[in-house]
C-alpha cells in the first residue's frame, strides 16, 4: 500500500453506516459553504472597495472615470489569475485529494487578502503602490480559482442520492452571497467614520480582519475526511499522473462550453454588485451607504434563491433550469436599468435586490451542471478550469466593459444590450453541454473517443 493509498483509503467513506455517511456529508456541506463564504469575503471585498476607494487612493491625478477604469483594470488581473489557480489547484485536487487542497487555496487567499491591508497608497510610494495591489489581487485569483472546484466537489461528491446534487452542490454556491453580504457589511461597518478616516484608513481593517476568518476556515477544514470518490480512486490506482493535461485532451468541449455558460450568470453579477457602485455614485448621485445596503439585502435574498434553484433542477433538469435563468437576465437587464434611471430610491432599492435573482436561477444548478461533466478522475481540473475560464471572458472584463461603454455612449442602455448579448451565448453553450442530472457520476465515464 503507498502512502497516498495509506492517508487516504480510511477516510474515504468506505464502510461508513448510511447515519455516519450523512454526518459526513453534513460536515463537508458545512466545511465547504463556510470556507467558500470566507474566500469569496476577501474577494468580493476588493471588488467593493476597488469602486469606493482605490481610484481615489491609487490613481489620484486621473479623471475620475479613467482612475475608475485603472482601478477595474487591476480588479480585472483577479480574474486572468484565476484559470491559473484552477490549473495548480485543479492539478493537485485530482493527484493528492480535495481536502488538502482546499486547505491550500484558503490560505493564498487569506493571507494575500490581508497583505492588502497594508499596500501603501499613492501618496507614499507613488505608482509602486498599484503595482503591490495588482500582484496581492494576482495572488488571489490563484487563490479563488482552486477554490470551487474543491469545495463544490467535497460536497457533491458525499452525496449518496443521485437525485440530490444539484440541492447538495449549490450549497458551496451559497458562499458567494454569503461572502458578498460579509464584506459589504464590513465596508458599511467602517465606512460609519466620521471625515476622510473611512478614505485614510478605515478601508483597510475589514482587509485585516481576513486573517481571523481564516483562522475559523482552517480550523473547520482540517476537520473533514476526503471524498468517497476520490477515496475509490486511489484505491483503485485510477489517480491520474497530469489530470490537467488528460483534461484538457479528453474534454476540451466540456471545458469550452463549462466557460461559456458563465457568460450571462458570471459578467452580470459583477456589474449587478460592483459596477453598481460607481455608476450609482458618479451618474445617479446616490451614496455610499444606500448602495452597500441595497447589495447587501439582494446577497440576503440569495440565500434562499440559490439553494431553492439548486433544488429545483433536480427536479427538472440541470439545463432546463439553467437556461430559463440565461433568458430571464438577457430580458432583465433592460429592466434594470430603466429602474436605475427612474433616480427614485425605492426603486432603484427594489431593482438592486431582484438583480441577483436571474443570477441565482443559473448559480444555483450551476455547480452540479458543470461538475457532472466531467469523470471523476479529472474533476477537480476540468471543473475549475471550465468555471475560472469564464473569469477572463465574463467576470473580469465585465466592469470595465460597463464602464467603457457608458462613459463612450453616456447610456446604460448599451451596458443592458451586453447582458443581453451574453445570454445568447450562455443559451447556446448549455445547449450543446450533457445534462447529467440523476445519472450516476461516481463510476468512470467512457472514453472521449467512445462517446
């Protein structure tokens, strides 16, 4: 027995009565979402301060659109990092396990996350700064982008009930709204300081704070056993030697199709939750505080939303449901922003919180529709390479797509026009993808060329 096989095969599962299985399908449930909400905290926390602060800080001789562009710019190098993350990570998820990985990723985000904490601005050390904020923000697209693929499959992958996995997978999901409402309830928190403190400093703490969320994420994770499935790899020999390369040979078409799916769930939501500040600031004349809150009470309602979606493609099918959520939000988008322009605050307020909706009809089955692509062997890497390639085409670019198109057209229409036109995209990906939903995953798929 080797000592993969040795560290491994016991905690498998293997032998576990059906009440020992569920406790440990509830602690990998619970190790995941928690630990996601903490990673998603530290990166929706530099997206929301990137529109509030750092155009201010970091580039303060700009115009104030063009610094806001030089700030998304950097916020957009999160998301190239992140197909990088997927390929490391994803690399080591299907060679050594879940858990450790998962272990790994939550430490490269936290702890980049609280260096952000101390990145001197503009007036220290002049552009140098920028330059820290953009390899910190590197570090945690690497960071991220091994994350999901774990989480969602240390989930998933307990789960003894084929007809369950889409409720089950879109609990790690639940980390995103979680980990939105946390780090904009941090920056409301501190942005309560009286003066220029908020501007001086006080952005800073909620940063620092990460490392006492992964104190708590650590803790909880070290606590869980590895997967079933994985488990029966190793004990059957079947670990593949560079996943990430077989992947990539064996499933290129899942992968594409895994990345243009995100399109009209992934580019919405970032200019749903981070565009939203500086267009509602700088074009609607709202503040701060109204914005945090409004997102802050659409991320409330997610809570329920993404698991109930989730839930519900179990019932009628991973595509079937993600696809009426592509269509809503291409329509939803006009609805949006014909709202934002009404300049009344009730509806501005009610058009924040039904924003996420459309989102949550596809992140809800998304987990399970883009996991259950792929054979267990080269899971992890083609699950995380789909999902974080997305991060390139859709969610990095996305603010700055936004931001270019109304500062050049002066109209959130063509912004509108965009969501749209990724909706088409995400219809015709999931079209073309297998939907897997109450198929057995856990034995190995056929060949690429068998099928």
């Amino acid at each position: 027995m080797s000592a993969l096989e040795a560290n491994v095969i016991p905690l498998g599962g293997s032998g576990l009565s059906p009440e020992e299985h569920r406790i440990q399908l509830r602690r990998a449930v619970i190790a995941s979402t928690i630990g996601t909400a903490i990673e998603w905290y530290d990166f929706f926390l530099y997206s929301t301060v990137t529109g509030l602060v750092f155009a201010k800080l970091f580039f303060p001789n700009s115009d104030p659109w063009v610094g806001t562009l030089e700030a998304f710019a950097i916020y957009a190098v999160g998301f190239v990092a992140r197909p990088v993350g997927a390929a490391i990570f994803g690399h080591y998820g299907d060679r050594i396990g879940r858990k450790s990985t998962l272990i790994a990723t939550l430490l490269c985000m936290g702890l980049a996350t609280f260096a952000v904490a101390l990145v001197p601005t503009y007036d220290r050390i002049g552009i140098w700064g920028a330059v820290l904020l953009t390899v910190l923000r590197f570090i945690q697209g690497v960071g991220v982008g091994g994350e999901w693929g774990g989480s969602v499959l240390m989930s998933m992958e307990w789960a003894r009930n084929n007809h369950s996995r889409g409720l089950v997978a879109s609990w790690p999901q639940f980390g995103v709204p979680c980990g939105l409402f946390l780090a904009n309830l941090a920056v409301l928190a501190f942005s309560q300081m009286s003066g220029e403190q908020f501007l001086a400093w006080g952005w800073r703490i909620p940063f620092a704070l990460s490392l006492i969320l992964v104190g708590v994420g650590l803790y909880i994770r070290l606590g869980i056993l590895e997967t079933p499935i994985f488990a029966k790899l190793v004990a059957e020999r079947k670990v593949e030697r560079a996943p990430m390369l077989a992947v990539i040979k064996e499933y290129p078409k899942e992968i594409l199709m895994s990345a243009f799916a995100r399109m009209s769930e992934q580019a919405p939501f970032y200019i749903f939750t981070a565009f939203v500040f500086s267009y509602g600031i700088k074009s609607l004349g709202l503040s701060r505080d109204f914005l945090l809150t409004a997102v802050l009470a659409a991320s409330v309602v997610s809570f329920v939303s993404i698991p109930v979606f989730g839930h519900v493609s179990d019932r009628i099918g991973r595509k079937n449901m993600y696809m009426i959520g592509a269509l809503v939000t291409g329509i939803f988008g006009f609805i949006y922003f014909a709202m934002l322009k009404t300049g009344s605050e009730p509806i501005i307020f009610l058009a924040i919180i039904l924003s996420l909706i459309p989102h949550d009809m596809q992140y809800g089955p998304q987990a399970a529709l883009i996991a259950e692509s792929f054979t267990g062997r080269l899971r992890y890497s083609g699950a995380s390479l789909g999902y974080q390639l997305a991060s390139v085409i859709a969610g990095g670019p996305a603010p700055l797509i936004a931001t270019w198109l109304y500062a050049t057209t002066n109209s959130a229409t063509a912004i509108a026009i965009y969501i749209a036109a990724c909706a088409v995209i995400t219809l015709i990906a999931t079209a073309l993808m297998t939907d897997y939903t109450g198929k057995d995953i856990s034995a190995e798929y056929q060949a690429r060329s068998a099928r």
